[in-house]
C-alpha cells in the first residue's frame, strides 16, 4: 500500500462509498419501517432504474403487487396512491445501491487506469466490489423470502443482509483510515521514538480490547436485526423488565433449543437488551481505562464523541422500545448504531498506531 499514488484521494473517494453505504443503511431501515420492502416485486438490475412514468405504467406495477401475499393479507384496500407511497421508498433503496455501484466502479477503473493503485491494493477494491454486487444479491434474496406465502422477509436473511452491509462499510472505512493516516504514521514513529516507552505499552493493551468493542457493536447491530425481522420491538414496550420480569417467561419454548436465539420473539428481544447492556458497561468502562492514560488528542477526542453517541444511542433504543418503535426515532436508532460502529472502527485504527 505504502507505493499508491495519491493515497489522500484514493481515501476520500472510499470515505464518500462509506457515506453513501451509510445512507443506504439509512434508508433500508426507513424501507422496512414503512412497510415498503416488498413493493417492487421484480429484480430489474438494469431496466429497474426507471420508474414508472405513466399512469398505465403505474398500474402495471400495482397489478403485479396485488399478485403477492403482502397486498392479499396486509394490504387488500390499497388504492394506487397509497402503492406509490410505499413504492418509492423501496425504489429510492434500490436506485441509491446502483449509485454506490457506479460511485465506486468507475473511480476504480480510472484509479487503475492511472497506475495511482499500487498491487497489493488492486485485490482489496477488486473485493470491495464483488462484496457490494453480492450485497446486491443478497438483498433480493432477502425480498423473495416475503413474496411466497408469508408477507414477511426471513429476519436470517434480513440479518444477513444488515451483516454484510456493515462488514462491507467496515472494510471500505479501514482502509480508507489507512491510507490517510499512513504518510502521518511513519510522521509520528520518528518524532516520537524518545516517548515514554511505559505509555505506549499500556496504549498497546488497549488495542484488542478496542477491536474486541468493534465487533460487538457489529453483533449487537446484528441482534437488532433479528428484532426488526421478528417485529420484536412491539412486544414487551416496557424497560427495563419485560413483562414485570427482569428475566421473561418462555424464552426456551421452541425446539431444538438453539432456534429461539433466532425466532422466539420474547428470547430474540432478551438477547439484544442483553448484549446492549453489557456493550454499554463495556464501552464505559473502556473509556475510563483509555481516557486515564492521557491518549493522544486524535484518540481522545474519539473517546468523548464515543461516549456521547453511547447515550444517544441507549436513550434513542429505550425511547424506540417505550414508545411502541415510531419510524422517525426506529430510523434514528439504527443510524445511531452505525455511527457508533464508525467511531470504534476509527478508536481501533487510531489505537493500533499509538
């Protein structure tokens, strides 16, 4: 990586992809929320990018939705305006992934183009877009499982999908971390080969306690897909007992005994609270333990901002719960989440050159 050309902008264009993965999660989030996931019940890579522009057009397509379980259960008095509601919604999620195709495809090729990428950098983005055509895949996977007999995607696959999106993000911001900070890193060992040799042992320790914290807010994030999926929010609306219970009734009544972590609502809920309250005893009591050892200022600006969105993040997931999950704060809990990922993802990265 170290013989890139213009490594600054090749990170910028990997934070703009970041950005635009991030809005897409966003957006997915707002999709599922509406009710609007399976209004496009055809996958149309390339002549879905058109919406419909006449009025027999839109027609067309809501003939076709009225073929499927979701309008004969859920939706039977749908009217055409109503259709296009939830249409664009699912329309707008659709076109935004074929943004970030082209955002991240042809930079690449011009990039490759130009000899700025050097070769053991080509692999990485070669990757990086396989990743996100799967991602592609993998999301119509996702809608077929709720265009069958059950009006409702798989929440296996919809954590999948929620999954791969975050490791995609993960890896596309790593890197781009890199890249910028590589040139100040060789910087910083020079000017600070005469530094307080106990300090950066103690700063060492701390690196797989924060890569650690990364990936359990990814499996706590994943948790929360399986919430979404199960619709397990709009059970048990009272914190912090569920109902009158620290520990609920029923959470092994399925068999084999595994499968209520993934289909029994009162165990799917549980398992999240669980995991958000031992992340967040953790994430404090990281900070407490990274803030005493007087970090650099790039780390312990991070650790504040941590702390901050920590907050938010369990205040906007109690009030989700609390209030029976109203879209605007559910969109905000999930947007909540990945930031809170980005921040660990940049904690570990700054961590790792201290």
């Amino acid at each position: 990586m170290t013989s890139t050309k213009h490594p600054k902008i090749i990170a910028l264009w990997l934070f703009i992809c970041c950005a635009t993965i991030y809005s897409m999660v966003v957006l997915g989030g707002a999709t599922r929320l509406t009710g609007s996931g399976l209004s496009m019940v055809q996958w149309e890579p390339i002549m879905g990018s058109l919406p419909p522009m006449t009025e027999s057009q839109w027609l067309e397509k809501f003939e076709q939705y009225k073929q499927f379980p979701e309008f004969k259960v859920k939706n039977p008095t749908m009217d055409l305006d109503a259709f296009k509601s939830i249409f664009w919604f699912e329309y707008s999620h659709r076109l935004l992934g074929r943004l970030i195709g082209i955002i991240f495809f042809f930079p690449m090729v011009f990039f490759f183009y130009k000899g700025w990428v050097s070769s053991s950098l080509k692999p990485r983005l070669i990757a990086m877009f396989i990743l996100g055509g799967l991602q592609g895949l993998l999301g119509w996977y996702m809608v077929k499982s709720g265009l069958v007999n059950n009006p409702d995607v798989s929440q296996y696959r919809l954590a999948a999908h929620l999954g791969l999106a975050l490791f995609v993000y993960a890896y596309i911001l790593w890197l781009g971390m890199d890249l910028v900070f590589e040139q100040d890193e060789v910087h910083n060992q020079a000017s600070t080969i005469n530094n307080d040799l106990k300090k950066k042992r103690l700063m060492n320790k701390l690196k797989p306690f924060s890569l650690f914290l990364s990936f359990f807010v990814f499996i706590t994030a994943i948790s929360g897909g399986f919430v979404a999926g199960l619709k397990a929010g709009h059970a048990y609306n009272t914190f912090p007992l569920m109902n009158g219970q620290l520990i609920p009734d029923g959470l092994f009544t399925l068999e084999p005994g595994w499968i209520n972590f993934f289909e029994n609502i009162t165990t799917v809920q549980f398992d999240h609270r669980l995991l958000v309250s031992l992340l967040f005893i953790s994430l404090i009591v990281f900070y407490c333990i990274a803030i005493r050892k007087k970090p650099p200022r790039s780390i312990s600006v991070g650790l504040h901002l941590m702390l901050v969105i920590l907050f938010i993040q369990v205040s906007l997931g109690i009030s989700t719960l609390l209030l029976h999950v109203p879209v605007l704060l559910a969109i905000g809990h999930q947007a909540g989440a990945l930031l809170l990922f980005t921040i660990m993802l940049y904690l570990g990265n700054q961590i790792k050159r201290s």
